[in-house]
C-alpha cells in the first residue's frame, strides 16, 4: 500500500507540475498574440478603432501620384521636402481619422475667391467626391491630395505668384520669406492659424473688405454707364440736368454719398460727394464735373473688382516685418505720393513727382544713409547725350546760362536756387542711381499726373522731410538745416540712423477709414500682373 500511495503521490506531483507549464505556455501564446496584435494596432487606425491607420506609405508612390495628376506638379518640390521631413509618415491622419487641420484646408479652397483668387483647384472634382466619402481609413490618394492642396493654397494666399516673375514684373523689392513646409507642424495643431489677420500687412485685409463690398454692389447689377450729349462739356455747381442725376446715383453706389435723391440739381450735398470721389480717385480737388470725371465713374465694376485682386496680390510679397520698423519712408507710384511713418503714425505727407513713362522709377527698396544741402547735379550720361550736347551745339554759352560746368569729362549744375535738385537731396545708395530730392519746379505738384522725371523722385515738402528726419539728432536744428540749405556749397551729412525706404506700385490703397482709392495705371503694369494670376 506504501508503495501504491508513494507511486500516487508521485504522479500528483508531477501532474501539477504540468499544469503549471500548461498554464504558463498558454499565457505566452496570449502575451505573443497581444503584442502582435498591438503591432499591427500600430500601423491601422480609423475614428475610435486602430484597425486601419497605417503609420506610413512607400516613397515611391509620390512619383506614381504625379503621373496619374500630373496637374499637381508644381507642388512636387514641396510635398516630397515634406514627406522626406516627415519620414513618409502620414500627416492627414492619425488614430482618430483625417485630421481637422485637413478639412478647415478644404473648405478654404472652396472660398479661394473671398481671397480673391480666381483659379479653380486641380482635381477638384476628385477631391470633393473624396471629402464626400465617410470613411475614416488613411488613404494614400486623400493624404497626397491634401499636401498639393495645402501648398496649392499657401502658395495662392499667403506666398503669391513665385518670385521668379519678379523681374518680368519689374519689382525689386524684397520677398517675404518662409518654410511653409515647417509652417505646417504649427497649422496641424492649430488650424485656426490660417484665420491670423498678422500673415499679410493690415492693407491686405483692407482691400479683402471692400472686395466682399464691391462684388455685393456687382452681385446687385453693378452701376451703369453715365451717357451724356455729345456737347457735354463742364457741369458746375448749381446747374441742372439729366446728367447731375444719373452722377448722383452712381456715387450713391459707391457711398461717396449718403443718399440717391434723384434730385437734377448739383446741390451742396453732392459737391461734397464730388469732392471725395475725386480725392480718392486721384483728381484736382474742384467742383467741376467734365467729361474726364465721368469716364472714370464709367469704369465697370468688373474691372475694380480686377484692380483689387491685383492690389492684394502685391501685398502678399510684403514681409509685415516692414511696418513694424521703428520709422520707414514709403512711396506710392502711382499715387504720387510719399508717406513718412515714424512711431507708427503718419508724421509725413507729400505729394512727389516720379519718373515718366520712358524713364520709369523703378520698384525697389533702399536704406537711406545721407542727406547731401545745396547740392551739385551731376547730369546723368543719357541725358548728356540726349539733351544738352545738342543744345551745346545750338548755343555755346548753354552751360553758363543754367549754372552748369564741365567735371571730369562730365557735367554738373552747381548748387543753387536753380539747382534742378533743388536745395537738398536724400540718398539710399543703389545701382539705379534713384534718390528722393527738392525741385525748383514747383508748380508740377499742382498737377493731377505727375509723372515728368527721369527717373529719381521729387519731394513737394523736402523741408518738412529734412527737419523730421533729423529731428532726433542733436547736431541738427531747423535753423541749421535752413542755413545748410542755402549756403550754395555742397555738404554731406551721414544719418546716425539709417531709414528704410520702400518704392511701390499700388494702384488700389484703402484708408484707415475704409475708403477705397484707385489710382491710374501709369506704368501699365495691372494686365500684365492680372494675366500672371490667371495662368498659374
């Protein structure tokens, strides 16, 4: 019996030794299974479940996506510096789905034309069925599609037309500059980024306002043309017609007046409509109405609409860094005018005149250095040749007769009243030989189109201008200035603080106030720029 219980015991013994591998080789099966699975958790997912996300996709199927939508092109550059950024992991999606950041790009490129874009996204057909479906799976054709149209957006709204064009266009001023490829990390964990009124200067902004105004008063008939007799020649204050109505309803539309009485008289009411529709359309400010004024409130709708779009483009390439300086110099082109910022308020308005149609003042940018009193003019070489030479040989007494001299094979006006310079000049070296300066021809400024110059731009208050630069500078004061002025020798004086000077071209410019200001095409550079944005 001993020896039957001893066998007994034994086999207990080992029976329960079994069990216990038993149990520990199920559990390992288990904890191998678990983790296999939780590998697989890894590269799937879907909104709530982890099946169907996969982590990241083959580098070679971004070539295969741009030989299916070749369209889409343009943007391989960026998306594969992104990809390539990113390991070729996927950006649109994570474990909960397509990211939200994905959905606030699409519907931005459904209202691309609130930002006045006028081109239609490739594929946009695709794209919409894609965004229709309600599956949460990562796809490789919705994530490769939301990185072109996400560079497809920046690069309309925020970037602008490639700085390549800059030359074609003819504008030297700086770029602004940014990795919108970085720009991306920020936007996916906060999309309401995209809503920042800081990405663009506050003139952007502006001129977005009065299009959505504009396109309003467009969407309601827009304005009629204003016909009058073939003899129409000049409406004045107190007279009455059919004409003086018809002007009254479209500067109705405009709101330049408060309301269309339909009145026939050319009352006080509208005179002071008249007043500001000329003021912000770059007019002589009288009361006259002549055939000139109402051309211009002939300009269709369409074409403002055009003219605005083109303006908020040219914004796009300015850095906001720019308005942030501490005082800077700008000069409009086609406005004729310069605007001196100084803490950032306005401390300066003149009127300027600028390089005429054959000499045109260039688009750049400077960093005013010297302010030079009593000036020489040391003539430009293509002006020797093409005016003075000749009149040289017409009369030899030429030079003598407006105070001009021989210098070392080339001639110079010698300071002076009479100095085509004027009485000072302000310098912001540059290879295109530009400056801002005095003039002795005063009555120029009384003109409407002040384009007459060769080039460099003439200052209606150089005083003014001189006195606010060196305002802060205790070698100088405006006595000093004066004298240095009119001392009839030339003297250079080095600015302690060098100024930014910005020369640019908008023929669209809205006030602080809301009002929207047209100014002429003199340089006809709008149609070139508004086919640019058509083609891209």
């Amino acid at each position: 019996m001993y020896f039957y219980k001893q066998i007994s015991d034994e086999c207990m013994k080992k029976a329960h030794e079994y069990g216990i591998l038993i149990i520990v080789f199920a559990l390992s099966i288990s904890l191998i299974s678990w983790c296999c699975n939780k590998k697989k958790d890894n590269g799937n997912s879907s909104h709530g479940t982890s099946k169907n996300f996969v982590v990241s996709f083959d580098s070679t199927l971004v070539t295969a996506f741009y030989a299916k939508y070749p369209k889409l092109v343009l943007y391989k550059k960026q998306v594969a510096s992104l990809y390539q950024k990113n390991n070729y992991d996927f950006i649109w999606y994570d474990k909960k789905g397509r990211k939200e950041t994905a959905d606030v790009i699409y519907n931005k490129i459904n209202n691309l034309s609130e930002e006045g874009i006028q081109v239609k996204a490739p594929y946009k057909e695709i794209v919409d069925a894609l965004f229709q479906t309600t599956t949460s799976k990562s796809d490789i054709n919705t994530e490769l599609f939301l990185s072109n149209y996400y560079f497809f957006y920046i690069n309309k709204t925020l970037r602008g037309i490639d700085s390549t064009k800059m030359k074609e266009l003819e504008w030297y001023l700086p770029r602004k500059k940014q990795s919108y490829v970085g720009y991306l990390d920020s936007l996916l964990v906060d999309p309401k980024l995209l809503d920042n009124k800081e990405q663009h200067i506050s003139q952007y902004y502006k001129l977005k306002t009065v299009l959505q105004r504009y396109r309003t008063i467009e969407q309601k008939g827009g304005w009629d043309s204003i016909v009058v007799p073939n003899d129409f020649k000049l409406i004045k204050p107190g007279d009455s017609s059919d004409v003086v109505a018809k002007v009254r309803t479209r500067l109705f539309l405009t709101g330049d007046i408060a309301e269309d009485s339909k009145n026939r008289v050319y009352g006080n009411a509208l005179q002071l409509a008249i007043l500001k529709y000329k003021k912000r359309n770059g007019f002589t400010l009288d009361k006259t109405i002549s055939p000139k004024h109402i051309a211009e409130m002939n300009v269709p709708i369409g074409q403002r609409i055009k003219t605005i779009i083109v303006n908020m483009e040219r914004c796009r390439w300015i850095s906001t860094s720019v308005t942030k300086a501490k005082e800077f110099i700008v000069v409009n082109i086609p406005s004729y005018r310069l605007t001196y910022f100084k803490e950032g308020n306005m401390a300066l308005v003149s009127n300027v005149v600028v390089g005429n149609t054959m000499n045109k003042t260039v688009i750049f940018s400077g960093m005013m250095s010297y302010i030079v009193f009593s000036p020489y003019w040391n003539v430009p070489i293509n002006i020797i040749k093409t005016e003075l030479l000749p009149n040289i040989k017409k009369d030899k007494n030429y030079l003598s007769k407006h105070n001009m001299e021989w210098n070392n094979g080339n001639i110079r006006q010698k300071p002076g009243t009479s100095n085509s310079l004027g009485l000072v000049k302000f310098l912001f070296p540059n290879t295109n030989n530009i400056y801002l300066h005095d003039t002795p021809s005063k009555s120029l400024f009384n003109s409407e189109k002040r384009a007459f110059s060769h080039g460099c731009i003439r200052v209606e208050k150089p005083v003014e201008l001189a006195n606010l630069i060196l305002a802060d500078d205790s070698n100088w004061t405006p006595e000093k200035i004066d004298e240095a002025m009119h001392k009839g020798k030339e003297s250079w004086y080095t600015l302690k603080n060098k100024i930014p000077v910005y020369i640019g071209y908008f023929t669209a410019w809205v006030d602080d106030d809301g009002t929207i200001n047209f100014y002429k095409d003199i340089y006809e550079k709008d149609a070139q720029l508004a086919s640019m944005l058509v083609e891209q």
